[in-house]
C-alpha cells in the first residue's frame, strides 16, 4: 500500500510504502513549536519505505536535553516541516513523516501512543492505546531552558 502527501504549497510530494513501524502524538516542546500547534503527530516508517516525489527541502538541526540530535526536513518553498529523524537507538532506522501531511483520507492510521504528556495543552484529549508523561526511553543528560522544558517559573 502507498500513502500519498504534500506540503501546503504542492510543491514537495512524498509517498510512504506499507505499515507504519509506529505512530505516535507527541506533546513535547519541540513538537508544539515545530508544528505551531499543541502536539505533533509522528507517522513513522523504515527510511528505505519514504520516496521524495518532487520538491527540495533545507534541514534543520538540533540537540535534545537528552543529548540525541534531530534533523527536521522542510519544503524550501513554505517552510512545511514533513520529516524528521531523531538519531537514537530509539528511532533507528526510522523516519517520522507528518501525520497532517497526507492525502485524503489524512488520517489513515491508528494512533498507539502519545508522549509527553507533563507538556499537553489542558484542551487535548487523545484516545491512544499507551500514554506516557515523557518517552518511554527518556534519560535527560541536562534540563532544557524554560521555554523548551515547559517550565516558566510560577
């Protein structure tokens, strides 16, 4: 089976091959700014199962408090964050794809967990088979700064 998706301008098109390996909501900080929204929705696959169709994409880079490095692909022409890879054990071998980013019908895929729950906004409600108030492999090396953590001083 192929999943179809895109960018908002049409320009970057992607197709992903088969099953998910896992899909997952997350309310983590660097989700709620990736996505400008609550939580992001991770639709992971095997790298070798998502093929770019067309469009160029700029990466940006980061380092988690726990010390694993993310690279997020954008569309070079609107800035749609459709890709990412966190480089950990965790996620080896495996690239998240935007949940959003899907042709009708988008949301094809059942969600088995959500993550970072210490961050969700007070309105979410998601209905996911396990629920985690971090990542099941979470192992801060160092504490974010409050903006990233979630923890603007009361």
């Amino acid at each position: 089976m192929i999943h179809l998706g895109g960018c908002l301008c049409g320009e970057a098109r992607f197709e992903a091959e088969g099953s998910p390996s896992r899909v997952a909501v997350c309310h983590c900080r660097y989700c709620q700014l990736r996505t400008g929204s609550a939580f992001g929705i991770s639709v992971y696959f095997p790298v070798n199962k998502i093929k770019v169709i067309s469009g160029s994409f700029e990466d940006y880079s980061y380092e988690t408090e726990s010390g694993n490095k993310a690279k997020i692909e954008r569309c070079i022409n609107c800035g749609t964050s459709l890709f990412w890879q966190i480089y950990a054990d965790t996620h080896s071998g495996i690239k998240g794809t935007a949940g959003g980013a899907y042709d009708p019908p988008s949301f094809w895929y059942d969600l088995q967990r959500e993550v970072f729950t210490r961050t969700r906004a007070e309105f979410c409600s998601i209905d996911a088979v396990n629920s985690y108030n971090t990542h099941p492999a979470y192992s801060p090396l160092r504490g974010d700064e409050p903006r990233l953590s979630g923890d603007q001083g009361s």
